[in-house]
C-alpha cells in the first residue's frame, strides 16, 4: 500500500478553506504520488483546538456538510480527515475515512485529554469501537492523538485485524516533547507488533505551536522517516505486509538523530508561531518598542526573520533616566535588522503628565508611580503608533519577568502578541547567542550590558529581584515543575530567597491574566497551562515551611 501523510497547517474555524486545501491535497496524493490512502491531522477540517466553537450548532451543522461536500475529493483514493462529529446528543472527536466520493466510516476518539493545555472532555464523549478498514492490500486501523498513550485502543484495532496503525495527532510542541512521542509510539508497536504512521498537524494557534515531525516506524519499531519540524511537509512510503516502509519522498529518508539543538528548534518555533499569529489574523506588519534591552532586541531579531525588515518598525522612546548607551544600542541594533526606528522623545510628554497630576498626589520622584507612569506613557505612545498605522505591537517582556510581577500593566505589557512570554531571561539570552550564530543581528554591547528598565537612575533589574542565574532556576522549579517550597530549598537554594520568588508569583496573577497571549515553549506555561486564582486566601506552602 502507498501512504501519503501530509502534517497539514489548517486555520482554526476556517472550514471552507481548510476544506479547499484539504481537497487539493487529495488530489495530489492520488495524481501526483499515486497513493492508496492519505492521512491528515487530528481534527484538520476544522483546526485544533477549536474550542467552544464547538459549542455551537451552526458551527457543527456547517462541518458536517463540508466532510460530506470533501468526501467527494476522495475518488480513486481515501482519505483520513479528522472532524468533528455529532450523532444524536453526543459529539466526538473523530477520523472520517473518505473513499469513493463517500465518509466509509468513522473513528471516534477513546481517549479525550483533559490537563495541562487540553479540555476535550468540556466538549467531546469518548468513542469505544475500533475502525479498521481494508487498504489496497493491508487492513489499517486508526487512533487519534491521546489514544496512543494508552494500550487499549491500539490493541482493539490490532484485535480487529489491523495491520498497520494510522494516528492523526494534533500534539503541541514544548522541550523534549518529540522524544516522549516518539517513545510512546514505539511502545505501541512493541505491543501489537505492526507499524504506525503518525502524523502531526503543525502551525501556531494563538499560544499553542504545533511542531510537525511526523515519522514512521516500522514494525520492530525502528524510525524509517521524520517530517521537517515547524513546516508542512509530505511523506510519501510504501507499506509492506511484512511491516517495513519504503520512503518514496521526501528522497532523503535516514534519521541519524535530531539535526538541531534546543536553542534551534526554540527559535524555529517561535518564527512559526509569530507568522501565524500575523497571518491568521490579517496583520502584515509589527511595531516594537525599542530599549537596547536584550528582550526588545531578541523579539526584533525574530520578527526581522520570520517577517522581512521591511515589516518591522521599531520605536525609541527616551526619557531622563534613559542613557546614551541605549541610544546607541538601539541605532545599532536596527542597521544590524536593516529596520527603520523612529526616535518619540517623552520626557516633556513626562514633565507635563507629573505636573497634572502634582496637586493631587505631589511630586513622585523615582518612585514606583512614576516608574510606572514612564513604562504606560510608552505603552500609550506604541498603542497609538499601533493604531495609525495597524502595525501589530509585540510585547517585549519574558517569563520571568511575568513570573514575578516585574514588569508594567498597561505599560511595557502593552502589544497583541508576546513572543518571549514563555522564555525565561537565561532562555533569552542563549536564543540571542542562537540568532547571531549565522550573522550578527543582535550587538554584542547589548548581550553583554546588565539588564535594566531604565524607569530610574542606576536601575538594574537583579537588585530587584535576584540575579537571572539563581532566579530562573527557582521558577524552573516552583513553576514549571510545581515543586513545594521544601523541595526547591533542597535543590540548593536559600530559605530566603525561595519565598522572596514564591510571594512574587503568588500576588502577580491578576498581571498575568491581562498578558498578551505569547508561545508554549515549556510544558508549563503561563495562560492555558497555568490557571491559579486572582483572588485567593491559599497561602499555606508560603507560610508552613520552617
């Protein structure tokens, strides 16, 4: 039997074009690479996740007629589209097999995720029946997703005869999250003993990135090919009764191990997930407010290379504290990009916001008013510059900074997007190492200089907080990992410096909450990972620990 996998990028809620798509591809797999059966993504009519657009019949209605208008596409082929499906009351996640202009059958999802970025069992019930359905000359069977993470599903198809194991997935990317696919899947073969094509869908939906890497393995569960990472791509194989692939296309099918190291594979994701954030959302151009910070640098860098300089306006914004240094870094960094920045002056914008408000609340000095009142007139001043032009604004601020409190609402906060919300400041330091491997796009004064906001004179963000090398690796802990205040104490650091980070975390939520949505990176991210309440009298892993 031919096999074409295609790890499609749909647009959530986009029927019709999905469906377009969807039916062109078909067509290609049957006249281009003469294929028995092609495979798509977990829910790839309708885009994962669609959320509550589930919840709404004209939505349900209006996929349902468009499988059946796309089953037409499958003549002379089949097809496995994943869809949604309504029988009577129930709706299920489920893999429509299309063949001779018709939906032959349907598999509905056993096994419906419901932790960490997932929430299928709010819409879906879970399927129990097995779909295994003769292919030229092989019985192939299908599971969706969760279903192989879990023996039973695989070995019901494997009970009814399958001989080959099909699963459309729609997994999202966070570190080592390959490697634990991978190994999931090999136990699935080494159960049933038959080979699985797994195919992943890829594409950024709104913080979710869907990374690709579909692979096939053969029946004593040895990987006979990978798909690219972060980009739609084909496998064309021939599958074989004795449960062996031979990879048609691309040519090139040895997997001698991951071609890229972390900070590679980082930053390829978060290209994809800008570019569809922009696309997917009709904006072509981004403004970024520039500091000669690291932070605004790196997300510069990024939208310079996902989107062209041409499409990348920065904005320098000075103000008394502001120094000459970053002046000079900034104009720097942009004939590095090849980007136009605009200088806005504001310390007479400053002067004359202060002195409004001087007969109610006196002089601010530096204090934490006035640094704040500096970061929003920024924010003020991008938002408009946004406005104007319809330029997106990016946010520039990082994990930790979010993690901790230590940063602006309505200020630096400021931007319909966040590319570094899921990367702590070490991370951000090592992708901008990883962005200059090629040719220098970030100065090196800027890697170099000690962070700082600038909002008053001789401001360094360690002497708020504490240094980036003890900090992150606290909140690596607390936050990604959901240690207990003992358990990072244990792992090397002080009494004092765990509960400093802890209560940060605790009294920052409501900041959080009102972040732009940025990418998942880790697997635990802040917004759909992450959901602890504003308000809360659950302070007891901060104040038992003696």
């Amino acid at each position: 039997m031919r096999l074409a996998l295609l790890q499609f990028n749909p647009t959530v809620g986009d029927l019709a074009g999905n469906a377009a798509r969807l039916a062109a591809h078909i067509a290609a797999a049957r006249d281009k690479w003469q294929a028995d059966l092609v495979v798509f993504p977990e829910l790839s009519l309708c885009g994962y996740p669609p959320e509550d657009l589930l919840l709404r019949r004209g939505f349900l209605d209006a996929a349902e007629r468009t499988l059946r208008d796309l089953a037409g596409a499958a003549t002379g082929i089949a097809a496995v589209v994943g869809t949604p499906w309504r029988e009577s009351t129930a709706l299920y996640n489920s893999a429509a097999w299309l063949a001779g202009g018709e939906i032959r059958g349907l598999y509905h999802k056993h096994c419906l995720p419901n932790y960490a970025v997932f929430d299928e069992r709010r819409y879906f019930t879970a399927g129990h029946a097995p779909l295994v359905v003769p292919c030229a000359d092989l019985r192939v069977g299908v599971i969706v997703c969760e279903d192989g993470w879990f023996a039973a599903p695989a070995k019901l198809a494997r009970g009814a005869g399958a001989e080959l194991l099909v699963a459309p997935n729609a997994s999202p990317y966070a570190r080592g999250k390959y490697a634990e696919r991978l190994a999931v899947m090999q136990k699935r073969v080494a159960d049933n003993g038959i080979p699985i094509a797994y195919c992943n869908q890829v594409g950024g939906q709104d913080e979710l990135v869907f990374d690709g890497r579909s692979f096939l393995l053969d029946r004593d569960g040895r990987v006979a090919h990978r798909a690219g990472h972060c980009h739609e791509a084909w496998v064309i194989a021939e599958s074989t009764a004795g449960g062996s692939w031979q990879v048609l296309a691309p040519e090139a099918a040895a997997i001698t191990g991951d071609e890229m190291d972390e900070a590679e594979e980082v930053e390829a994701v978060l290209e994809l997930a800008l570019r569809d954030y922009l696309g997917k959302n009709g904006f072509s151009d981004v403004v970024i407010g520039l500091s000669g910070g690291i932070d605004s640098a790196l997300t510069a860098a990024l939208a310079v290379k996902t989107l062209g300089a041409g499409r990348v306006h920065g904005v320098f914004m000075p103000m008394a504290a502001t120094s000459k240094l970053s002046a000079e870094l900034t104009a720097e960094l942009a004939g590095l990009l090849g980007i136009a920045c605009e200088t806005i002056p504001l310390a007479a914008s400053l002067d004359m916001v202060q002195g409004a408000l001087a007969p109610a609340l006196g002089e601010l000095g530096d204090s934490v008013p006035a640094q704040n009142l500096k970061a929003r007139l920024r924010g003020l001043v991008l938002m408009a510059w946004s406005n104007a032009r319809g330029a997106l604004l990016l946010a520039t601020g990082n994990k930790s900074e979010l993690a901790t409190g230590y940063c602006t609402l309505y200020g630096d906060m400021c931007g319909g997007f966040a590319p570094l919300k899921d990367l702590l400041k070490t991370a951000v330091y090592r992708q901008a190492s990883c962005i200059n491997r090629v040719s220098p796009m970030i100065p090196r004064g800027i890697i170099e200089r000690p962070p700082t906001a600038e909002l008053a004179p001789d401001q360094f963000d360690e002497q708020a907080l504490l240094p980036y090398a003890r900090l992150d690796p606290i909140l690596e802990r607390y936050v990604e990992q959901d240690q207990s205040l003992a358990e990072v104490i244990a792992g090397g650091f002080t009494e004092a410096e765990v509960r400093k980070v802890a209560r940060l975390v605790a009294v920052n939520e409501y900041k959080r909450r009102q972040a732009p949505p940025g990418p998942r990176i880790s697997s635990r991210a802040f917004g759909r990972d992450r959901r602890y309440p504003i308000t809360s009298g659950w302070r007891t892993d901060l104040d038992s620990h003696r």
